[in-house]
C-alpha cells in the first residue's frame, strides 16, 4: 500500500504565519489530497508478476504524486518487483470513490483520461448511487462517448455489502460525513490476499448504528482522516483524540493519521484551563503528542500510529514467518511470564504470572468496552484434560475473591476448524463476573498452550 496524499482541502490549512502545519505543507511542496494505492497480486500462488492497483479517492494533486511513484525501497522481490518498474503501475485499474467532494475526486476525469491512453476497456469507479450521481452532475465528460466507449464504468455499492474489485474484497459501509456533506458517504473495508485486514477510514464523524463491529476488530493497518487533533464536531472527521478510542476498540496495532489541518484546535486556547494542544502542529511536532499520548495511557508499544507522508509504502507481512513457530517447535525460546493473545473477534487477553509470587496470576480481558483486570492465586494447569487451567480467588480481610476455570476447545464452526475456543469463566460463588467463548487462531492457540505449560504446575486429570 502506497499513501498517495495525506492533505484535506487546502483551503482548511490557514495561512503559514499563523499555522505550522500550512508552513509546513508549503515548504515541503506537498500537494496531494488525501488518498492511497493497494497493489495486490492477482495470481499470488503462480507470483507471475501481475499486480491489480486499486486506487482509492482521487483529489488535487494525486495524478502527479501518482506519475513519481517510486517503490524501490518497499520489501518487494522476484517478478513481482518488475511491475513497479513498468508504465503501466501508476496507472489504476479500478477507483474506491468514498464521496464527491473535491478534495477525494477533483482528478478522476485525469485519471480515466489515463487509463484509456495506457489500458483497453473503461475505468471502473466503484462508489454509492448518490455519489454517482454527484458526479455524473459534476463531471458530464466522464459520461462522454468516445469510440463507443464511455470515460468510466461506474459500478453501484451498498452499505454492508461485499463486492470484489480484482483480487480485492470490499465492505462499504455509511458514514456520517457532517449535517453538510453529500448524501451516500462510505469507508471502506479491505480484505486484500494473504488475508491481510485494511481499514481506510477518512473523512468521517459516526458510523451507521446497525454495522457489525466485529468486522472493525484486529486489522493489519487503519488509516484514519482527522482534522484536528481535538475534537471539533463541526468539521465532520473525527479528531486524533477520537482516534485514540478507535485504534483500542478495533485494536488497531498499526494506523496512519492523514487529512490533518489542526486550525480547529487554536479555538481551545480561549480556555486558559485547557492543557491539550492549542494551535496547527506541524508533523514532527504531532507525532510526539501522538507518541507521549500513547506513553502516558500504557498503551506505546501496543500500538502504533504513524502521521503519514505523501508517498510512504507500507507492506503486509509474509506469512511464511508466521508459520515458522508451527514447523520448529523444539526450537523455540521460552515465551517467559506474560502472553498477550488477541482473539478472532472481540478480545484481547493477557496472562501474567508474578514472578516474585508464583501462586498469582494476573488476567486482563478488553473488549471496544469493558476491561476486567483480575487476579487470582493457586493457579493449577491439568495437561492432559485439555490444558484445564483454574485458579482461585485472592484472600482479602472480609472477602475472597472471585475464581476462574480455563480451558481450551477445539472449535466447532467448519469456517473456523484451524481455530481453537478459549472458554473461560471468572465467578464468584454462583454469581457470574465474566463467561465467553474466545475465539483464537491455531498460532495462537499454540502459544497459550506452550505458556500454560512453561508457568503452571501441572495435575493428572482425576479418574472416574
């Protein structure tokens, strides 16, 4: 994935006196609105080369970031590589539309004029009916005949619904773009080969209510569009400050922050109790708010979130490495007294053993709501009853807290066969303080299991 642009509309920037961040934009000559390019292979089991570019939004400035691609630099190898070498690579074959407004579709005439110089066929555009009637109103030329051809293909999305664009799966969903923005706005949610999670999420303020969260949870990259750093409502995107939440309830490991201005945050220092940031910041300068932001609430190290650059690439890792731990187990280093484990759906759990008092465990359970943070002494592992692990609850002066029973299961959904189920179950007496099935992948699955072994006293399953 490449970051074709990171600007919002320039006229949101201010002037360079007042503003470092217009500063900042006109001495780096950075000119592309917000946009980005995913190259996905089309064939990735025959690696021939052949790569499908799936361009999403096309504003000022993105046709020439575009033309001085360059991806030398990216982890790419092998015949693969060869396409970025060719004309044809700064060239989409198909454009994500999330909504008309200039800044994301100012260039989409230059675009399709491209693709019909380099390309046979027309140029799919994928966007919501209302968007495509904003911009067939917008740009009458795109509906222009020329040799039987019309300037581009528009192709109807719906919220919720998946479509696949080459090798791509798609899921739009509706977005509250402002009282002001045009009807039919929609992020996108990309499933790229590899099964490899993107979000691209920029230029909104909510989300339709009835979308299913679970298919925010645990993606490989977010790239979120944020005005401002505070929140300012009346610019119709979220702030970095809502980030923040979002990269935690979807766990979001890795995000890119684009379309930031900041002009809106010079409106908190009228407030001389305010101790956020009060003016424009340049990159550098958001970058470490960003960074002392996530060191102050606990949380550097598990995430990390990036402000983008115009031409930065980002590429998914190989899933080869991954694999390794399941080919050379007797190879492998302790794991040691903390494991984090981040299920298929809703959770992340973290196991810590104290190592100072070997008969505590520590276990924190996150949802994008709730997090329990519980300890519990004792904890006894049964190996041969599927890895059974219960411990009970911490002795106080008046009260004994609440036990918990841990066990893995082989899960019984067919889509999900190389998963396991965590059950777990945190009661106290008879009253029930945590009960769920957590689903994790088999990777996962083997790491707990090592860890359980690695910390806890093992028992023989009674007999019957």
């Amino acid at each position: 994935m490449r970051i074709n642009g990171v600007l919002p509309d320039l006229s949101t920037l201010g002037d360079k006196q007042r503003s470092e961040r217009a500063a900042e934009v006109e001495r780096s000559g950075m000119t592309a609105n917000t946009s980005c390019s995913v190259f996905a292979s089309v064939d990735a089991a025959r690696a021939s080369g052949e790569m499908f570019h799936l361009l999403i939004d096309v504003g000022k400035g993105v046709l020439k970031s575009l033309e001085k691609m360059d991806l030398s630099s990216a982890d790419i190898s092998g015949p693969i590589s060869n396409f970025f070498k060719s004309s044809s690579a700064n060239v989409p074959d198909a454009v994500l539309v999330t909504h008309s407004h200039d800044d994301h579709t100012k260039e989409l005439p230059s675009v399709s004029a491209k693709y019909s110089e380099r390309k046979s066929g027309t140029l799919k555009v994928y966007c919501t009916g209302e968007c495509c009637e904003q911009l067939k109103n917008k740009f009458p030329e795109l509906e222009s005949k020329n040799e039987g051809r019309s300037g581009v293909s528009f192709n109807i999305v719906r919220h919720g619904e998946p479509f696949n664009a080459g090798p791509i799966s798609v899921v739009p969903i509706s977005a509250y773009h402002g009282d002001n923005a045009p009807l039919g706005c929609v992020i996108y949610l990309l499933q790229v080969p590899g099964n490899k999670k993107v979000i691209i999420g920029w230029d909104f303020l909510a989300l339709s209510d009835d979308v299913d969260q679970n298919l925010f949870w645990n993606p490989d990259l977010a790239i979120l569009g944020t005005q401002t750093y505070n929140p300012h409502p009346e610019t119709g995107l979220i702030s970095v400050s809502d980030a923040f939440e979002l990269v935690r309830r979807w766990n979001a490991k890795e995000s890119h922050i684009v379309h930031y201005s900041g002009l809106d945050d010079f409106e908190e220092g009228k407030n001389q109790w305010f101790r956020g940031p009060t003016r424009a910041m340049n990159s550098e300068t958001l970058q470490k708010t960003i960074n002392e932001n996530l060191r102050a609430t606990g949380k550097e190290g598990r995430f990390k979130i990036i402000v983008a650059k115009e031409g930065i690439v980002w590429t998914a890792e190989k899933s080869q490495e991954q694999k390794a731990e399941f080919q050379q187990p007797g190879q492998l280093a302790p794991i040691g007294n903390v494991l984090e484990t981040e299920s298929l759906q809703n959770y992340v759990m973290t196991l810590e053993k104290d190592i100072a008092n070997n008969d505590t465990l520590r276990l924190v359970i996150e949802d994008r709501i709730n997090r329990y943070d519980l300890k519990f002494i004792n904890p006894i592992l049964d190996t041969i009853k599927n890895e059974t692990l219960h411990a009970q609850g911490e002795k106080g002066m008046f009260a004994t807290g609440a036990e918990v029973n841990m066990e893995i299961l082989p899960s019984e959904s067919p889509e999900k066969e190389e998963a396991s189920v965590v059950s777990l179950h945190v009661f106290k007496k008879k009253k029930t303080v945590f009960k769920d099935d957590i689903l994790i992948s088999r990777r996962d699955t083997d790491r707990l299991r090592r860890y359980l072994r690695e910390n806890f006293v093992s028992i023989p399953a009674s007999k019957t």
